[in-house]
C-alpha cells in the first residue's frame, strides 16, 4: 500500500492540474478572508494611505471584470503559447520529453497564478454589494487585485523568457541530465567499497524442483516494486522468491512476475498442496507489490532518464534533423553519468530478511546494462559519422579514467572496440580512420593502465 501511494502521489505531483488547482484553492480562501477582513476594519484606516482605490462600488466593479477579463485572457495566450511549446519539444526531441515539460513547475505556476488571479477577482466582484441600505465595497480586497494585476505582468515577462529558454537543445539536454544525476543519487546512495560479490544461489533452490508461480493478472509497465514488502512475504511464508521483472520492464498478462520455492525440501516434496485461500492470499500480496501502469516513469527506473537521452541523440543523428553537435552534447553528459556511477555501490541481486535467513533474488541494474544502454544506439546511428564515433572515443577514454572494477573496463573496453571495429567497415577516408585509430588506442592504454 505505501508502494501504491507513494506512485499515486508522484503521478499527481508531476501532472499539469496539481500546482494550478491548488494556486485556485488558495485564490478562493484568500478572497472570503479578505472579504470578510474588509468588513471588520474601519474604512478610515485605510483612506491613511492616499494612493489606493476608494472610489464608487461601480468603478470597482469595472476595475475587478476587466482585471478578470485581461487574466483570463493571458491564461489563454500562456496555454497556448505551452501547447506551441509541447509540439516543438515533440517533434524536435521526441514525445517521451512531453513529460519533462508538464511536469515543469515553472509553467505551471505561471498558469495557476493568471487562473488563481482571475478566480480571485470574479469572488472579489461578487462582495460589492449596491442593494442594501449601505453600499459594501471591499476597498482592501480591490486594491489587492490591482498588486496582483501588477505582478502579474512580470511573470508574463518571465514564462516568456522561461519558454524561450526551455525549448533550446542545450537546455533540454541539462535539464534531462539533472534529473539523470538525481536518480543515480537515488537509487545508487553508497560509494563503491569493493569489486561486487559472484552471485551464489542457495543450496535448497539448485536441489528443489518444486516450484509455484505467481502470474499477472493485467498488462503494462512495471512502475514501482515494493522489494521491502517481498523479502518479507517470503520471510513469513519461509520460501525463496526469484522475482522475474524490474521497474521499467513491460509485464504481460500471464506472465510469471516471481517464482516460489519452499526452502523446506520435506515440505516441497510433500504431495499435500496447502490451502487455496492461503495460497491466493500470498499470491494477492505478491501482486499487490507490482505497481503497473501504462508508462514508464523515473520512480524506480534508474534507466528512463537515460533513454530520454538516448532519445535526443538519436533524433539528432536522424537525417531530418540531422544535429551531430547535440548529439555529441548528449555524448559528454552521459559519459559524466556513467563516471559518476562508476564509483557507486550497485544492489546485490539477492536480498535476506533480518531474522530469517531467507532470500530474494532481484533483477537488479549493472553497470553493464547501463553503459549499453546508453551507447548501443547511438554507436550504430553514428557509424557513418566519424565526428561523432570519435567523441563517442573520447568519453570512453574519460570513463577509462573512473573505471575502478573488472566489470567495468571490460564494458568500456567492449563498447570501445565495437566503436573501432565499425569504424573500419564504413569509414573510407584514411585521415579521418587514424583520429579514429588514435582514440581507440588511447581507451585501451588507459584500461590497461588501470588494470596494472
């Protein structure tokens, strides 16, 4: 359940309605408070201060519906100037960068505070009262509405500004490679202590064949998983749960999301089943840690933030863009990743409870996996194009530099000599194949170098 609401709870901090919505909530209890402050206080200690509004209640009223018309009307220009925005961003570096840009707070503020200032205005408007035997004009409240029609107008200036900005390629790009250091510094907190452990299964799962799994019940991508809650389902079950999928992986119904082994052999051997109600029961909290959804999100998935720049390359080494200068940008900053992580401690796979020694295997993340998954595609995008084969080089030589474990000189060493190997099948200019040559000798003296 913490699982699941922690995933809700990201999904509506992330969506374009939350900041606004609540900017709105906050418009509506600052009128009627002030409102009603505007009751209690005598109008004479207000008039001390000359340069605020006290005329009639129909000056006011026409001062609070054209501030009320002119915000919601600059609503309307900031929501399309941010779908203008989206449509650039998408056909430029690609729809899964959509969600960086929802979930910007810049704009969002910016939209709420013209919807909240309007809001405002229209419960303001509604106050002035000429029916009675006294006419009521909330003084206050009006002249407030004039600070904020004044405020409002620099942060026009600044969505401007903001959005003239955000849609840069340079920018993007940064921006992506914050939200990639953010994760790492997440989900890989400890430094690197020592070279990874060999994974070595337990005794009773290579001997035991008796096996019962636990199937999906619904389709999509594996958001979330709550692995507390696993080691300890299998610690009070006392069986060994080999869980098949990780945060990212797409899950098809029917699929076996963990595989049960009873750690007992008597047990597993014996041809008595448990109770059905007890196994359907264990089999709803299995499931229930899955969080499934139909998008992949950044909760949990260390390797999303890495395939949004993936992505910009890839689009920038597509002929109609056709951008080798963003590509390599994305080159140094997932080169920068990658040498941060390479001095970060990764999960073991398996994972025991306190009091019980009972294990779970996890499919966790390697570095491996990491570094081609950011380099696979671009290095085959790029095999014609020796500029950006040769800085895809040179950051493989600045990673030789932070590669401190065998795991990783040999992933930098392999993605180096598949650089080269391409590199001799369509490079034709002998020039331009020596730079090449050159750079690949260079990863390879420093990988030697780091193993001595």
């Amino acid at each position: 359940m913490k699982i699941q609401l922690q995933n809700w709870w990201e999904g509506v901090r992330t969506s374009f309605w939350f900041v606004p919505g609540g900017l709105v909530l906050i418009a509506i209890g600052a009128a009627h408070s002030l409102i009603v402050f505007d009751q209690l206080i005598e109008l004479a200690l207000i008039r001390q201060f000359s340069f605020l509004y006290f005329g009639g209640p129909e000056g006011a009223r026409v001062i609070l519906s054209t501030l009320a018309g002119s915000m919601v009307t600059v609503a309307g220009v900031v929501f399309s100037i941010t779908i203008v925005a989206l449509t650039l961003a998408s056909s430029q570096f690609g729809p899964r960068l959509l969600r960086n840009f929802m979930q910007d707070t810049g704009t969002q503020y910016v939209l709420g505070i013209f919807i909240a200032t309007f809001i405002y205005c229209l419960f303001v408007l509604s106050a002035v009262n000429t029916e009675g035997p006294k006419d009521f004009v909330p003084y206050l409240s009006v002249n407030i509405a004039l600070v904020l029609a004044v405020l409002n107008v620099g942060v026009l200036i600044y969505f401007i500004h903001h959005v003239s900005v955000s849609i840069q390629a340079d920018q993007v790009v940064a921006t992506v490679y914050d939200e990639l250091v953010a994760s790492i510094e997440l989900f890989f907190p400890g430094p690197l202590q020592h070279e990874p452990d060999p994974l070595v299964m337990p005794d009773f799962v290579e001997s035991t064949t008796a096996v019962r799994v636990i199937t999906a019940t619904c389709d999509g991508y594996l958001q979330a998983l709550d692995d507390a809650a696993l080691v300890k389902a299998a610690a009070q079950s006392g069986c060994f749960y080999d869980v098949r999928f990780r945060p990212g992986d797409f899950i098809t119904r029917g699929e076996t999301l963990v595989a049960v082994t009873p750690c007992d052999r008597t047990q597993a051997s014996s041809p008595e089943p448990e109770a059905s109600d007890v196994l359907e029961v264990e089999a709803q909290e299995i499931r229930q840690a899955f969080v499934c959804g139909a998008l992949r999100t950044a909760e949990q998935d260390p390797e999303f933030a890495l395939n949004q720049m993936v992505e910009i390359a890839l689009r920038a080494l597509s002929p109609g863009i056709n951008d080798p200068f963003t590509a390599m940008t994305c080159l140094d900053r997932l080169g920068a990743v990658l040498s941060l992580l390479s001095c970060r401690q990764f999960p073991h796979p398996l994972r025991c409870h306190e009091e019980a020694q009972v294990c779970c295997r996890f499919r966790s993340v390697s570095y491996t996996g990491m570094v081609n998954a950011a380099f696979d595609q671009i290095r085959q995008c790029a095999a014609s194009n020796v500029a950006v084969s040769i800085r895809l080089l040179e950051v493989l030589a600045t990673m030789a530099k932070h590669g401190r474990t065998s795991e990783q000189q040999q992933a930098i060493g392999c993605q180096a000599e598949m650089v080269w190997r391409a590199g001799q099948k369509t490079v034709t200019e002998p020039e331009d194949l020596r730079e090449m040559q050159s750079r690949y000798q260079q990863v390879t003296e420093l990988l030697r170098w780091m193993t001595q």
